[in-house]
C-alpha cells in the first residue's frame, strides 16, 4: 500500500541567490539519474523535507516544458532558513506533485493578466514559461509584479526577456522606491490601469499575499471581468499535502487537494474568504 | 445567597445604565443547568447572573483579555488574583470595578471544593462594593495535603508523579484557565529556542509541569480552577500548594494579600535570605 | 444469536487476552480511561471514557518513519507494524466515530498508519443503556446501540449480555463456550430497553443545520458564545472524531539521523493557523470556536454527507468554561 | 562499567568561571564529570535550564555565582539564591534528590574550593545513581 507520507530522496543540484532572501534551488531526483522530469503541472506545489527540521509546502517555479526541476524559497521560516543554508549536493526529501495547478485549457485562445505579488510570481513564473513555450495556443499576455522594495523583485532578467517577447507587456512595481528606482511606486493592483485587455476574452491569474488578493480581486471586478475569470492560488496554511491533516481547511474546501488554485467563482460562497 | 443574587443583578444593572462599565463577568446558569461564567452587557442580560454554592470558576482570567471598563464578581480567591494582576501591571485598577462577595465555600455535586475547605481569604482582599456580610475566616492551613506527599520517600514520591503526569495530554486547560498564566509567548509553547516539543513525551512532563509550578511562585491563590479544567484529574493543586508552603516559610509572602509588596522573587532580604 | 452472564465477563477478557492486546475502560480514581489492560486492572463499564478510542488509530504522537544518514545516503523506515488487539467496551457512538474517520482517512490519499491499526482492531462494543451528562446520540443515529460497525455487540438484558456478532471475528468470539445459546425472549428484552433508553437521551433536531450555518458567518452569536471560551484543547482532544495533526521533525543533537513524528494539534490553538511571516487567519478565538463548529456540522457534511459529531457529549462534560455544543446547536436554529 | 555521573555546571563569568579557570592554572586535581557553561550572571540561569539538564541527562546541576555583596551587577546573586533554594525545595517534593542541584559561592580566587565542589558532588552522585524521568 502506497505510504503517501515517504518523501524521494532528492539532491540540490544548482542554487541561484535571487534577493537577499529568496533562492531558487534546482532539484535532481537522484533515482532517475538521467534528470527525469517529474510528472507535474505548472500550479502544482511540492512537499520538501530537510530531514531533522522539517517539510513545508513549496510551489514549483519551473515550467514542466523545461528540464530543470525548481523551486524558490523566502526566507521565512525555520525550515526556510535552513535550506538557505543548504549547499549544492545536500539531500532533501521531495513530496509531490500535489494540488490541482492551473486551468491550461481554460486559458487557450484567450488574454491572460498575470499579477503578482512578491515570492508570489513563483507559481506564476511556472505558467508564463510554459506558456512561452507553446505561444501560439494563447493571445496577449500582461505580467503585473510587484514586490516590497526594488531588491525584493525576483527574476529579474527573466522579466526583461518576457518584455521583449511579442505580444507581451510587463509592468513592474515597488512599495517603496530607493535612489535608483526609476519604474512604476505604488500597489500591484494599480497597475491595471496601465494595461487595456480586451476584458470578455481575458483571464486573470493571481498569486501573492491573501491581503493582495483581496483587492487584486476587487479591483479586476470594476473593470467588468466575471468571477470565473478570476482565478487566483491560495497557499496557504497548507501542512501535509494530501487532505489529512486539517491546518488548510476553508469553507468546505481543502486548499491543498481541492486548490490551490481556486476560480473566484469557486469562491464566491466561502464565508471564510471574504472580500 | 438568593439575596446576594438578587443584589448582583441590580448593582449590575446601575453600573450598565449609568455607563460605569461597558461588560459585566459573572456567572449564569446554562440550558442544562451548568453554571458558568457570563459576560453581561445590555441591561436585560443581568436577569441571568447568578450566585450560588456552584460559581466555582476564577472569572479574574477574563481580565486579561477584556481591556474596555469592566465589573467582574469576585470571592474571596477571585479577588485576590485581581489584586496580583494589578499589582503585576496586568490590569488598571480604576478599569475595573470589583463587586466583591463573601463565600463560604463552593460545592461540586454536594461536597465542599478541597481548596475552599483550606481557603483563608473567604472575604475578598479588594473590592469596590460588598455584597451581604462578611463570613468568618479559619485561622490556619497547614498545609497537611502537601505534607502527606512530603513525607512519602523519595522513589515513591517520584513514581507518584511520574503516574499522574503520564496521563496529561497537553491540552493547557490549566494554564489557560489560570489568571496568573500572562506571558504572550509561553515558554512551554515556545519555539526558538524550544524548551518542549510539541509530541507528547514522557520525560517532558516533569519540565511541563514545574516549569509551571515555579512560575505560580508568589501569585497561585488556590482557586482551584486548574485541578477542576484537568480532564485527566492529575492533583496539581498539590504542587502550586508545595510552592505558596515554601514561598509562604522562606520568604513570609503570600499571593494576593498585600498591593504594595512585591512578588517574592523580584526582591531579596539581606538579613533573612543570609539563613536560606 | 448468544448470550453470556455477566459475571463471565472476566473470564471472556482473560480468555481473550491470550491472544489478543486488549484496551478497555479502566477506572483510575473517579475517573474513567481506554487504556491498554495491565494485570492487575479491571474492565469498567458503567460510564464513556474520558478519552475517545480514536487515541488508539490516530495516537496523540506516532513515529511515521525514522531517517538515518549512511555516508551520504539516507534510508528511511517506515513505522508501520501494529499488533493484533481488540477494542474492548467501546460504545456505539464511538463506533461511528471510527466509521467516519475510516472516511476521511481513506480516500486518494489513503492513510496507511491509521488503515493497518483499524484492520488490526476487533470491536466488541457495548449497548449504551444509561446515557451521561451532554450525550445527545439519537440525533446523529450513533446510539444507543448499533446495526453495524462493530464485529460484536453486547448488550446488557438483565443477568447476561445478549451478543450480537456481525463479522466473522465477532462470530470467532462467541464460539467460546462462555457463550451460552439466546432466545427470541432475550432479543425482545434487548430492544425493549435499547427503546427505553433511546427516550432517555435528548434529541436535537438537526435539520438544515448545514444550510442555516451558510447564512451565519458573520452573525455576533459566535462572538457571545466564544467569549467564556479559554482556547484550550480539551474539546478537540478528547473528541473521537476530531483528527487534527501537526508533523515535525525531530533529530538527535549533531546528528542527522531522527524521527518524523505526526502528533495530535488542535484548531483552538492560534498556533494552529500562525502562517510563517506572522499573519494568523483566524487569531481570535471566537473564529476558532466557529470554525470547529462549521468543520463539523457544515465542512464535514457538505463533503461526506455525515456531520462531524456522534453526539458523545464528551466536549460539553469536560469543558472547564461550560461551552455546550448542543446549546450553540439550538441557537443556530 | 562504572557509572559516571554527569554535572552540568553553570558559572558566572566574573567570579566562578575564572576560579574554576585558576584551578586549571593552579594544577588542581578534579573530577572531570562537569561540563561547564558560562553565564555572565547566576541571576541570570532559568529555572528551566536546571529542568531542562536533568531531563537531558544531566544527574547534577552545579550553579556557582560571586560570593553574596560582591556580585558583578550587585544583585544578580541575590536573585539566584530566592530563585534556587525554592526550586531545590520544589524538585525534591517531585522527586529528584535535592542535592543534585547545588549552588555554590566561588569567587575569582577560590580554584581549590570549586574543585573540592566538583569532587564532593560527583561522589554524591555515585551513590545516588543515575536519574530516570523517562520510563
């Protein structure tokens, strides 16, 4: 009988310090030697296991249409920290994938606006690059992002390459600006006014603080988008991974197994999720 | 008692009418008969305070979270928490208003509470308004229950201890329902650094537990509400009496007596402390 | 169909133990405990336990493997092996409360730790023919006896215990020759006072209770009722169908080498929803207190068609501040 | 094999650790069971650090500070001899010997008395044996 409690054992191939607190780790499962690629969708989170610390809930921030397999983590908590103090070559234990990851058909044909907001452009990164990859099945994309203070911004470079790529805009914002901040200063939400999508056949997808989903949300309703439209990744409170442990439980919804990602239709009637 | 009742819920009504206070904590009668504690605040709530042989729980624990103006009913125990919260800067003194009731002593199904029987502040120590007579005080406690266990050898004494804590299972009824029991960040919940796991493990109770028991130095008033929350019945009372015996012959303090002296640990007597 | 005198109980317990773990109530001072029989303990029968049989499948702590570093490589064991036991005097409605956490600990992600201990268990359960201070069964259909479930039911008709098995192990007990052959007289006796008791124990009507919750979000009823609450894990610990848990990591000092443990955590504690960064969701207590109750009478039925409480009474029995679940049940209503 | 009891030893900085520090100087023979660790003050040692040694493995705890009146921070050892003799008194009543927990005045310039301290307690704890909170 299958022990959904027994992580792989994985090996930290490459580190990429992206701000003073967040770094992407390249993960090796070491069984398949060869790289295999994990079988998972962009959305989909993993359970890592420092042996001796602990396991927490991390989304996957590589796109399964490219080789390496990644992840990025703030620095926030006590398992955070120790990874941070990882070297390359440490083993961790790797859960997963687990949750339902985003709608990719829903998002055929159709404009996408993705914000986000801080470590939250993580799971989102994973969409963008496979969607990248298979660029004609989907119309014109706009990328929202903001974070705290300039060197919290993450992937940087890559945002650069997404705005050179056609049919595409991204617009960055900060909090608070320092000396040689020369972009936009203000909330990510803001930046809506900045973009004109062609709102009946646009999706929006965010992920960031519950505080920035809230009027993220609110804010994409004025301009007219339906709640089906509006579909956002709530991890949060997540534990085990797999429905069982109850920390994740909101309305009658299990964030780990039924989400993360939710549509705000979905939402809607959850009276814990309020706008 | 019918009277005192009768008293509480009219001098509760005044202090709502009149803006006193904004919240009333007594005791109520729920559906099914259970008296416990009750938080009054519109005029018609007060017909459901209560006082009886049953109003056992120390309300003064709900002073640490109700900040605005507030009454509370006090025995002679309760009482004598408020007095320490105040004087450990946990509570304001003029934000409460202390209706203090003489008791002879509460009941659970017919037979006296164990603390009361030893109780020796049945009038409370501070109060704004008295409600019926005062009651005769006994003189002493000798602490007899705590030296039955004293007297014990020591394997004994610590085979006893070992099967009462064996049982507990971590639910922090009786810290939470203990008025003394303040800090944010508890030590036993702490987690960096991190004094007690969060699994159940046996050679930590003796940590859970005195850790406790010397934090009660010089403010358990032996109310008694722990040992009444413990769903497992372990006697803790026993140990937070061990401590207020030796606090009382060490350091002559008693908890909730006296506003101006300090707690017994945060002052040293020269001459005295020479013998210790 | 058998029955067997009460004074052979004993003997029934000794026989069985030759074979067989046992866990049965055993009264320690004036209280009552499910707890592994030692030798000079005596089954107690007369009143539910303080703590709920769930203790037994999903223990307070439990090792779900153990991780060991040899050179570079790690090798984990997973804690699996349980020994064959039975679940002696185990009442009706704990019975369901098992039945429901078979459910929710099934499913996709299938809990092997509570699966192998649940397979290793027999139930011998107990009619419930007083009922005690807060139960309220009738209203779940978990008591007071039972029609499935258990491998046997007992139940008390006077000098004998009717036994009803309704697995084969059950069948395996009662061929003991303790057992003696019941007459359709014995069986009438059983439901004449299983009916008696049914009218003893108070029934709430539970209708629409998962709809009217809808509408009750945001209503001040929960912050009355949680004002007395101290945010204490009493109700949910010893609750037979509250399954909870945290998992941690615990290594020995300057060695890699260490245990992954699953312990009992409760949603009363703030601790419980304190996301890293500091924000905590619910970090009053009256959202705690509402959040158990929707988990179990809205949550739980919205997604398994049963709610989330057998109606054993234990929460409001041992509630220092008074908290009465069926109190809050006929306020909603 | 013998038992070897083991001593968790907290010294203040200014007084006990430098007289332990001067009985290594001074060649002064001891039994080497302690383990010391450092603290700038006896007022300064938790009630939980004594639990938390005895529970650890720890059969003895030694608490050593500047002889009363000639503490560093005047008062720190005044503090430390209410808060020890009532928890020596609150271990025994659960069933710890006592004299595994002690507490010692040793100044600068006493090394032999905190050898002498060390030897007495380690026999002490031989005879006593070790401790056991855990079955």
């Amino acid at each position: 009988m299958k022990n959904p409690y027994i992580p792989r054992i994985a090996e930290i191939k490459n580190i990429r310090q992206e701000t003073p607190d967040v770094k992407t780790f390249q993960i090796l499962l070491p069984k398949d030697s060869s790289g295999e690629i994990l079988e998972y969708l962009p959305g989909q989170f993993l359970e890592i296991s420092l042996f001796g610390i602990g396991e927490a809930p991390i989304s996957i921030t590589s796109s399964p249409s490219r080789r390496d397999l990644e992840i990025s983590v703030k620095r926030v908590g006590r398992l955070t920290e120790s990874l941070h103090e990882a070297e390359i070559g440490d083993k961790i234990g790797v859960r997963g994938p687990y949750g339902n990851g985003f709608p990719i058909n829903e998002l055929k044909e159709r404009d996408i606006i993705f914000i986000g907001g801080g470590i939250g452009l993580a799971p989102l990164r994973s969409l963008i690059n496979f969607i990248f990859d298979k660029r004609e099945n989907f119309g014109k994309i706009f990328i929202l992002y903001g974070a705290r203070t300039p060197q919290d911004l993450v992937f940087r470079d890559e945002l650069q390459s997404w705005n050179e790529e056609k049919n595409t805009e991204v617009h960055v914002t900060v909090d608070r600006e320092d000396e040689e901040w020369k972009g936009n200063v203000g909330v990510v939400p803001k930046l809506l006014e900045k973009i004109k999508p062609d709102l009946k056949n646009t999706m929006a997808i965010i992920c960031g603080p519950p505080i920035m989903i809230r009027f993220t949300v609110k804010a994409l309703m004025e301009l007219g988008l339906r709640d089906e439209q509006i579909v956002f990744t709530l991890e949060r409170m997540m534990k085990c991974g797999i429905g069982k442990c109850g920390h994740c439980n909101i309305g009658n919804k299990y964030v780990c197994i039924d989400g993360p990602v939710f549509s705000y239709a979905e939402m809607k009637d959850v009276p814990e999720f309020k706008l | 008692m019918e009277k005192t009742q009768k008293e509480i819920q009219k001098l509760a009504k005044r202090l709502l009418k009149e803006k006193k206070v904004d919240l009333v904590i007594g005791y109520e009668k729920s559906e099914s008969g259970k008296t416990r504690p009750f938080f009054a605040t519109k005029l018609e709530d007060t017909d459901r305070l209560v006082w009886d042989k049953s109003c056992s729980n120390n309300l003064a624990v709900y002073l640490l979270e109700n900040k605005e103006k507030v009454a509370i009913v006090a025995k002679g125990c309760d009482s004598r928490s408020i007095l320490e919260l105040i004087k450990t800067n946990q509570i304001k003194r003029d934000d409460v208003f202390i209706i203090g009731v003489p008791c002879n002593g509460m009941e659970s199904n017919g037979k006296l509470l164990e603390n009361c029987r030893v109780c020796r502040y049945r009038n409370p120590v501070i109060c704004d308004v008295l409600l019926g007579e005062k009651v005769e005080e006994i003189p002493e406690d000798n602490y007899e229950d705590v030296k039955e266990i004293e007297s014990l050898p020591l394997e004994k004494r610590l085979g006893f201890w070992k099967n009462e804590f064996q049982r507990c299972i971590k639910c922090f009824a009786c810290r939470n329902v203990c008025p003394m029991c303040y800090c944010d960040d508890c030590i036993l919940e702490k987690k960096d650094p991190q004094w007690v796991s969060k699994p159940r493990k046996k050679e930590e109770m003796f940590l859970f537990h005195l850790v406790r028991a010397f934090h009660t130095a010089g403010s358990c008033v032996d109310c008694g509400s722990c040992e009444r929350a413990c769903p497992v019945g372990i006697p803790l009372r026993l140990l937070y009496r061990k401590v207020a015996k030796d606090v009382k012959e060490l350091f002559d303090y008693e908890a909730g007596v006296d506003l101006k002296e300090k707690p017994p640990l945060t002052k040293f007597d020269l001459e005295n402390d020479e013998k210790l | 169909m058998k029955k067997i005198p009460k004074s052979r109980i004993k003997n029934l317990v000794r026989e069985l133990e030759k074979n067989y773990d046992i866990i049965a109530p055993v009264r320690t001072g004036e209280r009552v405990f499910f707890k592994e029989l030692g030798p000079d303990d005596e089954v107690y029968l007369k009143s539910n336990p303080t703590n709920s049989p769930k203790e037994f499948f999903l223990p307070y702590s439990e090792v779900l493997f153990e991780f060991k570093k040899t050179n570079d490589e790690f090798e984990l064991k997973p804690n699996l092996e349980s020994r064959e036991r039975i679940l002696f005097g185990i009442r009706p409605c704990d019975v369901h409360s098992l039945l429901l956490l078979d459910l929710i600990s099934g499913g996709e992600f299938e809990d092997p730790y509570y699966k192998e201990k649940r397979e290793k268990t027999t139930l011998v359960s107990f009619s419930c023919l007083e009922p005690m201070d807060g139960c309220f069964c009738t209203s779940f259909g978990t008591g007071p006896s039972l029609k499935d479930g258990a491998d046997l039911l007992l139940t008390d008709i006077g000098d004998y215990y009717l036994a009803e098995p309704f697995t084969r192990k059950g069948e395996k007990i009662i061929k003991s020759k303790l057992f003696e052959n019941a007459t359709k007289r014995d069986k009438k006796i059983k439901d004449e006072r299983i009916k008696k008791a049914e009218e003893k124990i108070q029934k709430l009507d539970l209708e629409k209770i998962p709809e009217k919750l809808a509408s009750l979000f945001d209503d001040k009823l929960w912050d009355e009722l949680s004002k007395r609450c101290i945010s204490c894990a009493i109700c949910t610990y010893l609750c037979p169908t509250c399954y909870c848990f945290d998992v941690i990591d615990e290594g020995k000092m300057f060695t890699v080498d260490g245990k992954r443990i699953r312990c009992w955590d409760t949603c009363m504690f703030p601790s419980f929803t304190r996301l890293a960064g500091g924000e905590n969701p619910r970090a009053t207590k009256k959202e705690r207190l509402r959040q158990r109750i929707y988990h179990k009478f809205k949550y739980i039925p919205d997604r398994y068609e049963k709610f989330g409480c057998v109606g054993c009474g234990r929460c409001v029995r041992y509630c220092p501040a008074g908290i009465d679940i069926m109190e809050i049940i006929s306020q909603i209503k | 094999m013998k038992f070897k009891p083991r001593i968790v030893a907290f010294l203040c900085n200014w007084c006990s650790y430098a007289g332990a520090d001067l009985a290594g100087i001074s060649r002064i023979q001891y039994r080497p069971n302690v383990r010391v660790i450092r603290v700038m003050c006896s007022g300064r040692i938790d009630p939980i650090f004594v639990l938390k040694s005895l529970q650890q493995g720890a059969d003895g705890v030694l608490i050593a500070g500047c002889h009363p009146g000639e503490c560093h921070y005047a008062e720190g050892n005044y503090f430390a001899r209410r808060r020890f003799t009532l928890m020596k008194k609150l271990i025994e009543f659960a069933g710890i010997d006592p004299r595994r927990l002690r507490l010692e005045w040793v100044s600068a310039s006493e090394g032999k008395k905190f050898a002498d301290v060390i030897n007495e307690m380690t026999e002490d704890l031989e005879n006593m044996g070790s401790i056991n909170l855990k079955d």
